[in-house]
C-alpha cells in the first residue's frame, strides 16, 4: 500500500494507490500529520460504511453520490456538496445510494488506519 506521510506539503491523488476495503468500498489516505488526517473513501452502489464510533471528531464532505448517512439516532440523505459532522464516540454509519466518494477528515489522525 501507497500511503502518504507527514511532511508532504503537496500530494498528488494519481500518487497514491487505492486500498481495497471489500464489499464496493476502497480508501485512499491522502495526508496527515500527528493532529489530522484526511482520506478519500469511494463506495459502490449498495456499499455500507458499517455503523461504528471513535474518539476521533470527524466531518466529511460528499464528493459524488448520494449517501444516506446515519449520526446517533438520526438519518439523512447527502448528495454532492453537503458535509456532515460527527462528534467523538458517536455511532455512525452510511448506506451508498448512487455510487461515489466521501472525503472523511479526521482529528487526531486515524492511527489505526496506518499501522494495518
């Protein structure tokens, strides 16, 4: 796997190598550094991001598709250009209603993402 590293000012997304997640779901870690990471996750039709919490706060910005994105005991449908928030320890999940790509940025970094 292709990751990037801290200390990269400049990344380039044809740089960096997809990771295959299994069930239509593949990531890209684009950045990070000790205090925030951000990644590109790409989800097929029908592709679940299963319901799950961490300490991390997260937002993330609907690149392409429709998602129906579920926060706590709330659920909405985003499509391109919306961004949702989730708070630390949240449960939260999303359903992918016409394929596309979330971009998930994280604070502090994701850990468990770069130590697979």
């Amino acid at each position: 796997m292709n990751l990037t590293t801290k200390g990269n000012q400049f990344i380039q997304d044809e740089s960096i190598t997809w990771e295959d997640l299994g069930a239509g779901l593949k990531r890209k870690m684009m950045a990070y550094d000790d205090n925030l990471m951000m990644v590109k996750v790409s989800f097929e039709k029908g592709g679940i991001g299963a319901l799950h919490s961490h300490y991390h706060t997260q937002m993330s910005y609907v690149e392409s598709g429709a998602f129906e994105i579920t926060i706590g005991d709330k659920k909405e449908i985003l499509k391109k250009g919306d961004v949702y928030h989730i708070p630390p320890d949240i449960p939260h999940g999303a359903l992918c209603l016409e394929a596309g790509i979330l971009i998930d940025i994280f604070t502090p970094l994701r850990e468990d993402f770069i130590t697979r």
